[in-house]
C-alpha cells in the first residue's frame, strides 16, 4: 500500500476528518492527503505546527522523558493529532472540532506503525 493510501485510509476511517500529511519537522511535506473544505491552508497549518513540534521534541530530550511519541493541538475549529514516526518524520491528522477525534488518535497510532515501516 502506498503511503497516500494509507493517509486515505486514515481520513476515511474517521468522521470530520479533513487531511493528513507525512511531514518532516522542517515542514516540508512528504506526502498528504487532503478531502473536504477548510476555511484555511491545512498544509500551511501543519507546516506551522511542524515548527512547534520540533521544538517540544528537543524540550523532551533535554529533560531527557523519553522519546517524544504523540502531541494534540485542539483550536476553536480543528483538532490535531501529530504522531512521532521516527527522528525526522510525523504524522499528522485534522478533524473538525466536531468530527470523532478519538477515534482518529486510535487509528493514527496503529497506521503510524504501517506508514514507519513503509518509511524506513
């Protein structure tokens, strides 16, 4: 399976899901897919929150908790869930604030494996 069939199968699996990206903590994109309307740029969105995420994993290392493994971010209109998929990469998914988040951290954690050893 390809890594954009992954991303789909992700965002179709999970009511008010809106995307996903493969994104490296640079913000540059690897991979994504994309469905529905936003009233904003989920790239740009993400790309922003790549930064973010960058710099709590270095937070993590230096306080030295162990690995950084996954971070939500909940705004006024989306939820994200940004999963750890190695040193370089993540995994991101938007929901609209009303879609089934918890269902979507429960499958981007068990495609997260999948889409890691697609990677390596």
């Amino acid at each position: 399976m390809s890594l954009r069939d992954t991303l789909a199968e992700i965002v179709d699996g999970v009511e008010g899901a809106l995307a996903a990206f493969i994104m490296a903590y640079d913000g540059i994109a690897i991979d994504e897919f994309i469905t529905g309307a936003a009233e904003f740029d989920l790239q740009l969105l993400v790309a922003e929150y790549a930064t973010v995420l960058a710099e709590v994993k270095r937070a993590v290392e230096v306080i030295k908790v162990g690995g950084l493994e996954e971070v939500a971010i909940t705004t006024s209109q989306v939820r994200v869930c940004l999963q750890c998929l190695g040193n370089d990469l993540f995994v991101a998914l938007v929901v609209a604030k009303d879609g089934n988040f918890g269902k979507g951290r429960h499958l981007l954690r068990l495609k997260s494996i999948e889409l890691a050893r697609e990677l390596a």
